[in-house]
C-alpha cells in the first residue's frame, strides 16, 4: 500500500490520483504522522460496499436463525400468497 502525506497529496493530487487508477492499489493519507484516510479507486470502493451489504444480510440470516425467526417453505407460500392476492 502507498503511504502519502496530507500535504504531498495537497501538491499533487492529479498525479497521486492518476496513480491511484492506474495501480487500483489504495492510498493511505497521513496527518502528523498518523493514518487519517484512505483513498480507493471508485470501481473497488463500489465492490466493497457491495460485499459488504452481501455480508450484512448474511448476518441478519444467521441472526434470525439463531433467534427462530425463520418459516418454513409452506409458511412462505402461504404468507406470499396473501401478499400476492
């Protein structure tokens, strides 16, 4: 990962930027020596966000499972076709 300074990417955004798509590879921005952001291509940070609601959901199963708040295949159907009516 490539490590540039607040001030460096102040100077020279368009190149870092330019960089940055070319590589795919992040950028982390410091601050007084210390991390303060993360710069990512659009494509990967779009990707991210979707895993990342992927997994979400996959949590709110698992949870509603552990918790038997599940239906079964017939108490489905039969909840969907009142829905559907």
């Amino acid at each position: 990962m490539k490590i540039e300074l607040v001030t460096t990417l102040k100077r020279q955004a368009t190149k870092i930027l330019s960089e940055l798509h070319d590589s795919k590879e992040p950028v982390l921005i410091t601050e007084h020596g210390q991390p303060s952001a993360y710069l990512v291509d659009v494509d990967d940070y779009e990707m991210m966000q979707n895993r990342m609601s992927i997994l979400e959901g996959i949590a709110r199963g698992e949870t509603a499972i552990l918790e038997d708040r599940t239906f079964s295949n017939a108490q489905a159907k039969e909840k969907m076709s009142r829905w559907l009516k």
